[in-house]
C-alpha cells in the first residue's frame, strides 16, 4: 500500500473525472494509494483544503506559502502558521523554501517567510516540507542556522551533497516522477545512494507525471509508477518499497496510515 505524500488535491485536473475530486480519490484508492497528504501553498486555499479533509478521513494537509508565492511586503508570520496548525488535519508547516529560478530578486522576502516557516515548526513540532530551486546553500544554511528540527525535502532534484547534508539534519528526502525520466541521471544516483528509511514518494500532481504517463496530467493514482521507479533504481520490490516508505510517512508525521 501507498502513501502520495504531497499532492496539490485542489489543483488537479478532473476533467476525467467530471470535476469529481472524490472520483480522483477513489481511483488512486484502488491503486494502493490509502493516505494522501494535500499541501498547502498560499493561505487563501487553508479553506478549501480543510473541506477536503474533513470530507475525507485518509486525507491530511499541511499550512503554508510557497516561496513563489510570497507577498512581498507582507510574509506570513509565525503566530499565523501555528494557529492555522492547531487543527486536527494539518500534520505539516509548508511548503516554503527558496526558489531562485523565477524570483531571485525576491531572495530576502523568501528567506524571511522560510525562517518564520522553520520556527513555526519547530514551535509546533509538525514537520517541515521544503521546497528548493536553485538555492542549495541558502536552503541547507537556514534549516541549519535555525535549528529546523524534522521534515522533508520534497520533489527533490538536487545532488548527492544536498542531499546528504538535509539527510545529516535529521531531513527526509522525497522523490516524484522526475525519477523514473530518462534524462534524471544525476537523480537516479542520488535515489540509488538514498538510505530507505529516509525515502518517501510523492506525485507533486498535477505536475510532473511519471513515465509511462508523462506529458499527461498527474494525479495520486501515479503513486505506483513512481514507487516502481525507485524500486526498480533500489533493487527491491514494489511491495517492500510500499511499505518502506508507507512506515518512513509514518515515523515523520506522526499518522497511522
């Protein structure tokens, strides 16, 4: 059985589905897929995403700004990050981080949400879910200077050496279907060096969907094809990597899948 750890469930795509999000679901479900953690990326979708969980018993959220998504006068402010927290179905602070590629000039707003981001979760103990964009160092030098104390690098698509100092802080890396392309080389290293009970899987849908079903629109029924990927990459099976990486989204977040 599986676990899509991050998922954006107000952003897919259902056209399939006749705009159904629990039809989605439900075709994820008979796929293995048996917990799904929808993230957050801007505070104005905490309502829609509240009504998704509370719809749904195997559905978890996470709070916060994507770093593209900043206000640039205005950052969101630790106390809004660990009211927001206090609800039952929010497992998570995040996705923050940094993203140069789009913004650099936003460089100085995106660290400052990203701190206010690691305090709230070391305030409230919920983990941390980073994203990083051409911001390595900057990325690894905030959780380091501020002590972030659990979490995960998801969609990670950085080297071995990012990838071993999140690992030195205690962090999780996540791995979508960037893994399983035929040009995701250096990746494919990295997931061959990851250790298993660091590992967890996610399809970051609606984007970014494994093969053999790239160039479509991602959702959680791909859990699979990215498990498969990384087993395959590992050398284990589809079932041992399932539940490997089902007990690592566990031990992180607390959750009883």
């Amino acid at each position: 059985m599986f676990v899509d750890s991050h998922c954006h469930l107000d952003r897919l795509h259902l056209e399939a589905y006749h705009g159904d999000l629990d039809a989605a679901l439900q075709a994820a479900r008979e796929q293995g897929v048996q917990h799904f953690l929808t993230v957050c990326v801007d505070l104005e979708d905490v309502p829609v995403l509240l009504a998704i969980t509370a719809k749904h018993q195997d559905v978890s959220m996470s709070v916060g700004v994507h770093p593209s998504d900043v206000e640039p006068t205005v950052p969101v402010t630790v106390a809004q990050l660990c009211d927001l927290a206090q609800h039952p179905k929010v497992i998570a602070i995040g996705e923050t981080g940094l993203d140069y590629y789009y913004h650099p000039e936003q460089a100085q707003q995106q660290q400052q949400s990203f701190i206010n981001h690691i305090l709230a979760s070391n305030h409230t103990e919920k983990p941390l879910i980073v994203h990083t964009r051409d911001a390595r160092a900057d990325t690894i030098a905030l959780l380091r200077d501020y002590k972030a104390q659990q979490g995960v690098l998801h969609c990670f698509t950085e080297d071995w050496d990012t990838a071993k100092a999140a690992l030195d802080l205690g962090f999780y890396i996540s791995l979508s279907g960037i893994v399983s392309f035929a040009n995701a080389k250096e990746l494919k290293e990295v997931a061959k060096k990851l250790p298993v009970d660091r590992l967890l899987i996610e399809t970051d849908s609606p984007y970014l969907a494994p093969v053999p079903y790239r160039g479509k629109k991602n959702e959680p029924k791909y859990v699979p094809a990215v498990a498969q990927a990384i087993a395959d990459i590992k050398g284990l099976s589809l079932a041992e990597l399932a539940a490997m990486t089902t007990r690592n989204f566990e031990q992180l977040f607390g959750v009883s899948v």
